[in-house]
C-alpha cells in the first residue's frame, strides 16, 4: 500500500469532503455499500458517520471506491 | 500494510474500545460477521472474545469495518 | 504493491489516457465495472469522471485492468 | 504486511498453540475452513496437520482468523 | 509484493514469452480469464494485446496465473 | 508479503518438493485447485507442471495453501 501521504491529491481530495461534511458511497471490497459522512481518516482507517447514526472504523485496505452524493 | 504506529487514530480508537470492553460488529473480507470484545490488538492481528465465549485471533489484513454497538 | 514511479510504461500509458481524455472500461475487484474518463492519478488512487456524470475516487489496490474503447 | 516479529503477543499467541498441539479452526479468505494442529509457522506459513493426517502449507497472507477448539 | 528484478526466472520467462510472442491465458483475481499476447511488463502492470484485438493494462497485484498455449 | 528468504522452512519445505518431484495440490485465492508437480520457484511465482502436462505460471500472492499427495 502507498505510503501515506498527506499531500496526495486523493487525501486532500478526502480531507476537502470531511470539512465539507459531504456525504459519500463507500464501496468495500465484501461489496458494501455504506453511506456517510467521513469524520476523519488515518493511514489506516477512515472513520464514518453513517446515515444510520452509526460510526463505523472502515480499513483503507478495504476501500474500492467512494462516490461524493449530489 | 500501513506501518502499525500507536499514535494514530484509529489505532487508539480500538484502544478505547478494548480499555472500555466495548462490545464491537466484526466485519471480514470473506464476508463474516463476528460480534464480541475485543481483549487486545498488535501489529499483525486483533485479539476477540466472541459473544458465544470462543477467543479468536483475527488477521489485521482481513478486517474490512468495526462498529461499536449501542 | 510497486513504488509509484511516474517513469513506469503503466503510469506514462494512464497518463496518455488522461491527457486525451480517452474513455476506458475500468474493472475492480468486486467485479464492478465503471466506464468513463480518467481525470488523474496518484500513487493511492485514479480519480474518474464517469460516463454518468459521477465522480468516482477508486483506490488503486482495488484496480484490475483498466481497457480503452475504441 | 506487519514485519514478521516473534515477540508480537500474536505469534507468541500461536506458539503456545503450537506448543500445547491446541487443535484450531484455521479460516482462509477462499472461506475454506481448516481443521488441525499448527506443526510450525515463519513469516510466510504455517504448517498445518489436519485432522485428517494431511499436512498443508497455508500462505499466512491468506488466513482469516483462528479459532482454539474447547 | 516482491521488488521486480528482472532477473527474476518468472520476470525472464514473461520476457521470454513477449519476444516470442506467445499466446496465454491469463487467470485474474477476479476469476476473469483473458487470451492474448503479452506486449510488454513492468512493476506495476502488463500490457495484453487480447485475440479480440482489444488492448488491456492488467494489475500485476491481480494476476493469479499464466498458461502458455500449445 | 514477506521478504523472500531461502532459509525460511516454507520456503525449504517447497524446495524439497521440487527436488522430490512430489505432486502437490495447489489451492488459488479464486478457489481454483490445481495439481501438478513445482518445477521453480522465486519470490513472485511457482512454475507448476501440471497432471495435464500445462505448465503454469502462479503467482505467489495468489497462493491459499499447497498439500503434498500421498
């Protein structure tokens, strides 16, 4: 797995949607698919608050995808 | 594999839930769902007490979410 | 996975794609199939716009082939 | 995957197994379910005597959990 | 995944394979089977030309065997 | 994965195999099972001739578990 860089268009991009509150699918490697809010992310896990009201730890090695809504 | 860094996140998130005996929703690349607390964690596995009583020590590669109940 | 070398004949090829907005069948490992122009690229992720307007951030570890059309 | 360690609580946690011939359900992602006693383990297997007298060579990148039996 | 070294006797035997341009099916993670001939490899990919004539950048990360026809 | 060290028992394990001619079952992340007698192998593939007389290609990361027969 790449190195964990802050700089990465694709962790900006992630920071800019969590600042935004933007909700996105996250589609998973099992084919979930959880929709959310991402409170935060790490190099190990992005952290979601699900339409649910559920908060579930997500392992960046198991993300496929993630679709802003809207 | 993201390097195992104590400091982030998420990994002291799973701390919290350990100290707390939290009981957690286990989700697994083959599509398992296992519920039960988690006793501890390390670089290379997760260690769980299952709800039915059976110890498991789960593969850190093979964890797609965890979810905190109630 | 291979260190992010922007000199890779696979990086220069996707690159290629990008500059001509060439329209490409990308195939993930949930067996998805998505269908649209790549905007850009990273060393954790391709970043497309979909034929259906969407856009779609796709982790480059969930990534199995990627074929132009036409 | 995390640097092979053998003072990690994980690979002590197997060695005991080891030590103490613990029979074990050894779940792999292709959601084959293995029966047996661990021989031995390194950074890249472990060596499984199953209960049917058949030894196996399992890749460690490909196991799920393990569970001791009684 | 292992550094590529092109010295590598599977690296050569691709190699070999691209020079005389060989046909083989190619088996994917995604239990996908692809026929064609290798046009070239790097760490990151292979480049197929399929027998349908289609061009296809194939993850090396996917790949699960090659078979060599005739 | 590991790095590939010629001393581990697996991978001696293997290299016994190879000098024995022994067939062996080989069992693939997409469930495929194939059987066949290791020629090679290095830190990116086996080479497997198999029972139909196929020489195969298999990559490393591919590999669920090998059972020697009889």
């Amino acid at each position: 797995m790449a190195e964990f860089n802050t700089g990465l268009p694709s962790v900006r991009l992630v920071q800019q949607w969590i600042k935004d509150k933007k909700e996105v699918d996250v589609k998973l490697i099992t084919n979930d698919l959880l929709v959310g809010i991402i409170l935060w992310q790490d190099p190990q896990c992005i952290y979601l608050s699900e339409v649910s009201g559920q908060s579930t730890l997500i392992w960046r090695d198991s993300l496929v995808y993630l679709k802003p809504k809207g």
